[in-house]
C-alpha cells in the first residue's frame, strides 16, 4: 500500500477537517454505514472496528510472537499474562512474580517477545516492584510462563510516571522507557535510569554503543510510554506533557529531548524539539505503532487513536487525524498485526480515571484501508 497517493492526501486533508466534527472522521464500521457522506476509504486509514476479545482489566502490554500465531497481553493491576489469538481467544498463561501496583501508573506493563523465541522462548516484562520498576525475563513454552528472572532494576518508582513500554529493536537490543519518577531533576542526570530510554542486551547489560557507556540511549523524557520502529529502522517515541504539550520524538543517540526544562517546542541550545505536539486533554499518549510509513497513537484522555504520517523518508510527520473519539473511552495500546493490514487497540477503562468496573476494558480490531 502506499500513503503518499494524490487520493490519500486528498483523504486526508479532508479527514482532518472533520476531526472535531465526530462521527465521520471517526470511521468505525457502524459509523460509516450510518453516514453516506462519510470519506471513501483510502491506503493506510481506518476503514473499520470491531471488539476482538473483552473481559480484561487495564491491558497494557501487547507482544507479538515473531511467527504472528498470537500476542501476549499484560495487565497492569492483577499481573496477569493472556495468550490472545488473531480471533480474539483468550487464555491465562501465568501472572509475574514480585509485582506491585502503585496505586496510580505502576504495575505489570510492558512486555516484548524476544525475536529468537522459538530458539531460546525468552519474552521480557517491565513492572512495578517493592524496590522499583524492573525488567525481567521469564520463560514461554507457549502454554504457560517460568523462569522469573531479574535482568535489570534501580528504575526508580512513584505513584506516577513509570514509563514501562518495551520493544525490540532492528539492531536486535532492547529498548524500554522509563518516567521521571516525579523527581524531574532524574531526566537530566546521565547517570540515572529514570526520565529515558535505555537500550539493552538481553542478559540486561548496556547494549554496545550506547552513547554515554551506559545503558541510557537518549534522556530528558517525563513520562515516555509510545516506541516503535519505521521502515527505515528510526525510532519514534511518545510521551506525556506535563499541563500544555504531549510529544512526539523521533529518537537519536544521545539526544536530550528538554523535561523538564522544556515541554513541547523551545529553543534551549542542546535540547532536541519534537516533531508533533498536541494540549494534553487531545492527547496523553501512552503507546505508538507504526504500519505503512504512519504513525498511530493511542491517545488516554484524549480517548482516540492519532494518525500521524511520516513524509516519505524525511524527518517530518505530515497532518495528524483523529478516529474513534470518545467513542470506546481511554485508549491505552495500539500494535500493528504481523501480516495483516491490522492494529489492535487496548482500552483503559477499568481504573480510577476510567471509573468501569474490573473486566470492562477490550481489545479492539481496526482494519487499514
């Protein structure tokens, strides 16, 4: 498929209008039926959604086995691990040991299946311990987890910015974000954990190359959750403003992207600007995939899935679109489907800030035209 059409910027554009309209710039399947004059589908929008499987508590994780046969889910209250397949069932595959909630941000969060799993059946998990956040590796046979085993800890925690995604990277290291713990002044220490994102050898070790000899890959970051790879292997990184400006970075070695002495775009000599900004009540975004050269980002209290276009193989995004809003609530996760012109999409809103009960939150199907 290819985005940069004449038709798709025609699409667009006129999609972007229509974000603060509602219905039609929201393209869901029911939507769309119901509005003749809603835009004609185009390469790389959604064209629809559907709820793929329900019954889940604050899933925030997603991580896909590398042969595409199915996902493991986190959830970030009750620790608990879901096999989930490409047709929604789902089945208990084990909980993490020593994890803790925080009463807010922290718990079990992120997880990443490691890119030899069928040689070694290693898989990753970030999440909240009596010390700290940690990264563990356990063991998955596929039917079940094991071998709990500490790879890296001394992540500082706090009721609130934990950061806690994981991903592996083309170079084959891992990489995961870490919050400021609510002490901003960690973001800009070197040899802190915190406020970053830090890149990994799977025995937890600082991946060869790091900028600082550590394992710190970039710093100045508040509350990082969004990190995803583009066709040409850059990363690409979302975060949580503090009360005027959520981010979207593209991530270089070394780089200091400014928390907190900047939020959103200044011009502090040393600091690295983001490519995207949005006010915090339309965004708050906690997780990025990418899929045809475009960004998707999952969007918290601005409860909506963000399109965002990479301008071929620049540096520049183009015009951000918003879908869904406000119509499945707070959006936590959103992963792109191996294989498939598929992403799923994580709900939050069996928590303080969603006020559902436990089991109301679902994972949701969004198919790319």
């Amino acid at each position: 498929m290819t985005a940069g059409t004449a038709l798709s910027l025609a699409a667009g554009l006129l999609l972007a209008g229509l974000t603060g309209l509602g219905s039609s710039a929201q393209a869901d399947t029911a939507t769309t039926a119901a509005n003749p004059a809603a835009p004609a589908a185009v390469d790389g929008v959604p064209t629809s959604v559907s709820t793929l499987t329900t019954g889940l508590t604050v899933p925030w994780g997603v991580g896909w086995m590398p042969d595409g046969s199915h996902a493991l889910v986190t959830e970030r209250d009750d620790f608990r691990v879901w096999k989930v397949a490409p047709d929604g069932a789902k089945t208990q595959v084990g909980t993490v040991p020593e994890s803790q909630t925080t009463n807010g941000e922290g718990g079990l969060m992120g997880v990443a299946v490691d890119p030899d799993w069928a040689t070694n059946h290693h898989v990753y998990v970030m999440h909240t311990a009596a010390e700290g956040n940690r990264i563990a590796r356990m063991t998955y046979d596929g039917t079940s987890l094991s071998g709990y085993k500490v790879i890296l800890q001394g992540i500082a925690k706090a009721r609130y910015h934990n950061g806690g995604r994981l991903a592996f990277g083309p170079d084959g290291y891992l990489y995961a974000t870490t919050g400021d713990a609510q002490n901003t002044a960690l973001a800009q220490d070197r040899n802190s954990l915190n406020g970053k994102i830090l890149r990994l050898t799977t025995s937890g070790k600082p991946a060869p190359g790091n900028p600082f000899g550590n394992h710190v890959y970039s710093l100045g970051h508040r509350n990082p959750q969004g990190l995803a790879f583009d066709r040409n292997g850059r990363l690409w990184e979302a975060e949580f403003g503090n009360t005027r400006f959520d981010e979207l970075n593209l991530i270089k070695p070394g780089a200091n992207y400014g928390w907190p002495t900047c939020e959103g775009t200044c011009s502090v000599a040393g600091m690295t600007n983001p490519k995207k900004t949005w006010t915090t009540g339309e965004a708050s975004p906690s997780a990025i995939a990418i899929a045809d050269n475009v960004v998707y980002m999952a969007a918290l209290r601005g409860q909506r899935l963000w399109r965002i276009p990479i301008e071929g193989d620049t540096e520049n995004v183009g015009t951000a679109t918003a879908y869904y809003v406000g119509t499945y609530g707070r959006l936590r996760t959103v992963v792109k489907v191996p294989g498939r012109d598929q992403l799923w999409l994580t709900t939050t809103n069996a928590d303080a800030n969603g006020g559902q009960p436990d089991g109301a939150d679902r994972v949701l199907r969004v198919t790319l035209g």
